[in-house]
C-alpha cells in the first residue's frame, strides 16, 4: 500500500502527517510526503531550502517509527492541488492525506480549496484532517 501525504508545514499538514504515520503501521504501507509549489522564478533558494528542511524533518518522523517513506518536492507549474492528484495518479497512490484549514465563504469563492480539488479528482480515497 502507498499513502501520499499533502505536506506544506501548516499544523493540519502536521496532523496529516502524523495520521498517515499510523495508518501505515497498522497497514505496513509506504508513505511519499509531497510539497508542491507552484514553481517559476518567484520561488526564492531560501524557500526552496526551508522546503527541503521541512520535507527531511517530516521524512526522519516517519521514519523513527520504521515507517517506509520518500519525500518529494515539486514544481512543475500547477497548482498544488493539480500537482497532488497528478502525482497520486503517476505513482498509484492508495489513499491520500491531506489538512484542512477553515476558510471564510469569501476566500473559498475567491482562492479556491485545495483540499477541496484533491477530494473531486484524486484517482483514490481521501482523507482530510484538521
């Protein structure tokens, strides 16, 4: 079984994550944690750096519990959403975690949910968490 992990240091990533680990030592599943951003030259070294930082932080959590796992970051000019589900599609991803963070009517009409788009188009079941 592979579980993908939607990670962008936020607290509810954090709890995704930490879910996802539990859920792949009761099902011995591997876990790819995934960062997407959208890529293009607004993207600083430092972000990407601080990405990567963040990315190998939540690799060793999984792995202090022998959780099997990859961690990947990438950029390739989608949304985040976009990213995830085409991910989850190229890398037969079993079941998703993703966090999700309450947003006003306004925003969601305005920003869009990528939480919300990964639940309509991903090629698996999904699991949000808070």
């Amino acid at each position: 079984m592979k579980i993908l992990v939607g990670y962008n240091r936020t607290k509810a990533s954090a709890n995704a994550l930490s879910l996802a680990r539990e859920h792949a030592l009761f099902f011995n599943a591997r876990v790819l944690v995934v960062t997407s951003m959208e890529g293009g030259s607004s993207e600083t070294f430092e972000q990407i750096a601080s990405v990567d930082k963040s990315l190998n932080e939540a690799g060793r959590f999984m792995k202090e519990k022998g959780v099997e796992c990859e961690t990947h970051q990438l950029a390739r000019g989608m949304t985040p959403g976009e990213d995830l589900v085409r991910f989850a599609a190229e890398n037969e991803i079993d079941l998703i975690f993703v966090g999700v963070r309450k947003k006003s009517r306004t925003q969601k009409i305005i920003l869009g949910s990528t939480a919300q788009f990964i639940i309509l188009k991903a090629p698996c079941p999904v699991t949000t968490v808070k």
